[in-house]
C-alpha cells in the first residue's frame, strides 16, 4: 500500500520562519477559542463522566499546554479565562452583582 504526500495547502517556505511561527501561534489560538466555545455550547452540562466531555476537556488542556509552550507564557490563557468563576463560566454582572450581598 503506497503512502501518497498530503497535500501542502500553503507553503510555509516561502515565508521567515519567526512569520511561520506566528501563523502556527495564531492558529492555535483560533482553534482553542473555537473548541472552547463548542464546549461550552455542547458538553459542558454533560455528566462529567461523559467520555466525549473528558475528550474533549483533554484537547482543550493540550491546546493550553501547546499554547504556553509556543508563547512562553500563559498571558494569552489568563486573558481568555479572565473573569471565569471556580467552575470555568463566565459569571454575569447580575451574578457577581448578587454574590456582593
């Protein structure tokens, strides 16, 4: 059985390589924010031993890793989960409004 090449959809070659990096960083942003979302809108009221729930949450905690690994530091994971409560949702102001009382 032959092996046959992916297609190479763009060539990276053709850019430096800091560019290169950059796109990969960028993407894997993009897709973490995507899968993130995606989660909360499908699996996140699942029962926690669902297995495409736990699936899922071991993708987005290898995103987050492959993230911080590429930059160096984990601003960018602190800004997108900036004002999740313990449980990882986003609390309203009403919520937060609420707990104050």
């Amino acid at each position: 059985m032959a092996v046959t090449q992916p297609e190479n959809l763009i060539d990276l070659g053709q850019y430096p390589q800091n560019d290169v990096e950059l796109i990969a960083r960028e993407y894997m942003r993009i897709a973490y924010i995507e899968l993130l979302q995606e989660f909360g809108k499908t699996y996140a009221e699942r029962d926690e031993s669902d297995q495409q729930r736990v699936n899922v949450l071991k993708t987005l905690e290898a995103f987050e890793h492959t993230i911080a690994v590429l930059d160096q530091s984990e601003d960018f994971l602190e800004f997108v989960h900036q004002g999740q409560g313990a449980d990882g949702e986003e609390e309203s102001e009403e919520d937060e409004e609420f707990e104050r009382f």
